[in-house]
C-alpha cells in the first residue's frame, strides 16, 4: 500500500514537472513569438562613445509598423549607423532589444550623460520621425528638434534628415564655435538656429544660411558668432556693405565680444582689405589667446606664408593635426608653399603627396608635387604627372594652364633647359586644342611670353587689350613685351596705364608690374622699392618670384636677395 502511494505520488509529481516543463517551453515558445514579430515595434539600439568632454550614452526608441524591419535596421538603428560613420565621432555599439517601459529604468535614470529619444511612426503612406536629446548631468533638455514628416518612399531622406539634425546638435553642443565669439552664452533656441544656418552655408544654400542667421539674430539680438557668420555670407555673396554694416553691429557690441573674437574679426577685416601684416598681427594674438583652436593655426599658417614668415607657417602647419576635409587639404598646400621657399624640397613633396592621398584629383595638389619633382631633378616622375595635370579640371584660384606654365618654369630656373624647352612646347600645342576661353586665350599668350616668344606673345597681348583693357596681367605683360622688342610707344603707354591705375581692387598689382618693367631696364633699386610698395599695398609674397624671367637681373642684388629671403 505504501509503496503503491509513494508510485502514484511520484507520477503526480512527474506531471506537475512535465506540466511545468511544457508549460516554460510554451512561455520561451511564446515569448519568442512576442520578440520576433512584435518587437519591432520597440526597437531600441543603444550606443555608448566617448566625447572629448563627457561620456555619453545613447538611447533611442523607435516605433517602426514594418514587422520585417530587423533590429539593426529600424529607424533609430538606421539613424545611429549614419552617425557612427561620422569620422569625428568614434562609436562602439551594441544592440540589444528591450521594451519601451524600461527605458526609463532607474538605472538608466541615475547614469550621467546625454540620452537621444527617437520615435518613428509610419502608417498610411506616411512617416513622422521625433527627436530630442536630454543632458542629464545637467537636467535639461539639449534640443527638442523639428518633427519630421513626409511620404513613406522618403523614409530614408527623411532618415538621414534627422541623423543630421541630431549631429548638429551634438556638434554645436559640445563645440559651438570654433572660436568663442560670445561672453554670454547664447539663448539655446538661437544657438540652434545658427547651426543650422552653418550647416545650409555648407551645403551652398546661402539664402538659406541667410535667413537661418537672421533669425539667431532676432531669437538673441546679443549673439555675436550669428552676427559674424551673417557678414561673412554677405562678404561670400560680394555684398560688402551689407558685410561691413553687420560687422559695425558688432563693433557697437563690443563689450560683448571676447578678447579671442576681438582679434579674429580684427584680422578678417584686415584680411578681406587685403591688408596682411596688420592681419598676421591680429591673427598672432587670437592664436596666443587660443593655441589649442586648429582653424585658428590654419589661418595663423596662411596668413605667415603670404607674409614671407615661413618658418612661422611650418612650425605651426607641423604641430597641427591633419584633418581628412576641405580645410585639412588646403593646410597641406600652403605647408607645401612654405617647405618650398625653405628649399625643402623632400619635405615638400612628402606633404605634396599626403595631400594627393586625400584627393588625386586636386590640380594644385599635383601642381606642388611636380614643383618638388623638379626641384629635386626627379624628370620621369615630373613626365607622366604633366600629361595627368591635362586632364584635371581647374581649381578656384589655379587654372590647369597657368600650373603647366609654373611647373615649366620651375624646371628651367633649376638648371633643366633642354626638358623645359620641350615642356614649354608641349604645353604650347596643348593650349591651341582648348577651347578660345578669355582665360585660356590669356593663359597661353603667357606661356608664349614665358617661353621668351616675345613678338608671337606681343601680338596676342595687343588683341586681348583690345577686347577688354582693364586686365591688369594683360597691360603688365603687354608692356614688358614691348620692353623686349623695343617698342618704346608700347611701353610708355603701359607704363602711363600702371602708374595711373585706378581701380582700387587691383591692391598694388600694377607696381608688381611696373617692378618687372623697372628690372628689364636695369633700375634695380626702384625694382626693389616698387615690389615692396606692392606689398605693402596689399600683394602677397610670390612663391614664383626667384623664378621670374623679368627679375632675374635682381639675383645677385642684395637688397633683393633680403626681400626675397623668409622672415623670422
């Protein structure tokens, strides 16, 4: 009897296990069920990087219909892969899913850093994506962007809207400016509403940028770096007045200004008025104020090159990061020009090189390494980059003509006459294939000239002055032609049009010219006195000018050889 009881005991208890068992299996059964066709619906990836001012965490909840959308493709997920592309900004993620009710867990609750809601709906053809972003170390609200709305089959542009709205966000949060224009901080609405005034600048949207900026404005009739970002848009769309009366609002506000971004607009203005020593002054100071900012040793940089302070430019381009944009290519250019005037040429074509890297196709990228080319007598390699340069389109200050006739020129000045000759007429057919361009025509009757075919370079000169004279490379050129061939009425009426020149954007191009024309007749010291008037009147220091046919007689000048040298 006992042990009939202890059997039938241990059956019930087999099945109250069984039971159990099936009854787990059915809840795992279930439950996967639940995750695998309901949880796109609470889809929540979360990501964790580190900012170089705080650590963040990021949390995002989205609320994609779509059933099939897996978890690293919803809409947060889609979003945060975007930004995890973003070079600046060094993500390691992990995905995990979870429901929206425990987003806001007590844990959560008391991590410092900042938390990114996203919430994205789309029913009846029609897509809404929301978004704010919270700093909790701080208690408050970062930004509550703009909803977005449009057509399903637009989710994705409408995807990549929000990634973008969230990296301005970020980006003007933790680096609002690259230089601190503001002693008060700005009202947030109005900071945001720069941003994305900045970001439509970039993209070219201009009236855009224009309307976003005057709007800041409006939001914070105080916020400087709006103020400055408008002027600088107008200057971009040749409007100077309008630049220069925004820049007065500011200059009323200048108790409102930091001593940093006092300096900085200082030297913008003197930069814009073409006036470079006051300038590297001013841009010196704001670079001792702030030596951490990169764009303020990118300008200090520049601006030490066209003030013949080499040295200066190295020692600053050196020390600085390389940035893979725009701006870090151009850092890579003008560190080239000064390794250059240096005389060193390994270097140079090092930097020439690095920039190629970034862009195979930038002509003055190639323009500066077949300049170390030739200075370092390196003739194949400089072979097989000039039939490369044909092909490449023109940059915004550098026509493809005028960096084959510098590259040619370069190879004679270091001692390589009979490869020059021959460049000088390759470029020279080349140039009779392009289209009849006012830039072409003027670039290849320079090329004549350069390769000392005076009367075939004069007669090409005296048709452009016809068609239009007021370019002053025409009426300087056309001058030392006739110099050249001794046409004395030639050259007396060049030389009365340079000296009276009056048009004020010319800042001392004329007395460069007029320098050369002095050389040509043997006046070296008004050579040298018309050069440093040149520069004084707004000219930079040119890179070209211990290569230039015309002042070659100066060499050996030691006053010339002292203009010439780079400064400390």
């Amino acid at each position: 009897m006992m042990l009939r009881h202890l059997i039938e005991k241990r059956k019930r208890d087999l099945g109250i296990l069984y039971a159990t068992v099936i009854l787990v299996a059915i809840g795992i059964a279930f439950s996967i069920f639940i995750i695998d066709f309901l949880e796109p619906d609470f889809l929540k990836p979360e990501l964790k990087f580190d900012h170089d001012l705080v650590s963040i965490r990021v949390k995002a909840v989205a609320n994609d219909q779509n059933r099939e959308n897996s978890l690293r493709m919803s809409t947060a997920g889609r979003i945060y892969k975007i930004l995890e592309d973003i070079e600046e900004i060094e993500l390691e993620s992990r995905y995990s899913s979870v429901n929206t009710s425990r987003v806001k867990s007590p844990k959560s609750r008391k991590q410092p850093g900042i938390i990114v809601k996203i919430k994205h709906k789309q029913s009846d053809g029609k897509v809404k994506i929301r978004s704010k972003i919270i700093d909790k170390a701080k208690g408050k609200r970062i930004a509550h962007l703009p909803v977005l709305r449009g057509e399903s089959e637009l989710s994705t542009e409408l995807v990549q809207r929000a990634a973008e709205q969230i990296r301005i966000s970020f980006d003007n949060y933790f680096q609002p400016d690259f230089l601190p224009f503001d002693v008060n901080i700005p009202k947030f609405t109005a900071h945001q509403t720069m941003a994305f005034g900045n970001k439509a600048y970039y993209y070219g949207e201009v009236d855009s940028a224009i309307f976003y900026y005057k709007k800041a404005i409006q939001l914070d009739p105080n916020y400087v770096s709006a103020r400055f970002n408008l002027a600088t848009t107008y200057q971009h769309l040749e409007n100077s007045a309008a630049c220069d009366s925004m820049l007065e609002t500011i200059r009323a506000r200048w108790d409102q200004v930091t001593p940093v971004g006092q300096h900085y607009i200082d030297w913008y203005q003197a930069d814009m008025s073409q006036r470079y020593e006051e300038a590297y002054h001013h841009i010196y100071l704001a670079h001792q104020e702030m030596p951490e900012d990169w764009f303020n040793a990118f300008l200090l940089g520049i601006t030490a090159v066209r003030t013949n302070r080499h040295k200066v430019a190295d020692e600053t381009f050196s020390a600085m990061r390389m940035e893979n944009s725009p701006n870090g290519i151009r850092q890579l250019l003008w560190w080239t020009s000064a390794l250059h005037q240096l005389g060193r040429y390994e270097e140079e074509l090092h930097v020439a090189n690095r920039a190629l890297g970034l862009k195979a196709d930038k002509l003055d990228a190639l323009a500066s390494q077949l300049r170390a080319l030739a200075c370092l007598g390196r003739l194949k390699q400089l072979k097989g980059g000039i039939e490369k340069m044909k092909t490449l389109k023109p940059d915004t200050r550098l026509t493809v003509g005028q960096a084959l006739r510098f590259t040619a020129e370069e190879v004679r000045y270091h001692g390589h006459r009979e490869l020059a000759d021959s460049l000088f007429q390759n470029i020279l057919s080349w140039h009779a294939k392009q289209p009849k361009t006012n830039a072409n025509s003027i670039d290849h009757a320079l090329t004549l000239y350069s390769d000392g075919q005076w009367s075939a370079a004069a007669k090409r000169l005296a048709k452009l002055h016809d068609q239009n004279k007021s370019n002053l490379a025409v009426v300087g050129h056309l001058g030392l032609a006739a110099l050249r061939l001794g046409d004395s009425k030639t050259a007396e009426m060049a030389t009365a049009k340079l000296t009276n020149w009056q048009q004020a954007e010319a800042y001392g191009e004329q007395f460069h010219y007029l320098a050369k024309m002095a050389a040509l007749s043997g006046k070296k010291k008004e050579a040298v006195d018309l050069l440093q008037k040149s520069i004084d009147s707004g000219q930079i220091y040119r890179l070209g000018i211990h290569r230039d046919i015309d002042l070659i007689s100066l060499s050996d000048y030691q006053p010339f050889k002292k203009f010439v040298a780079p400064r400390e």
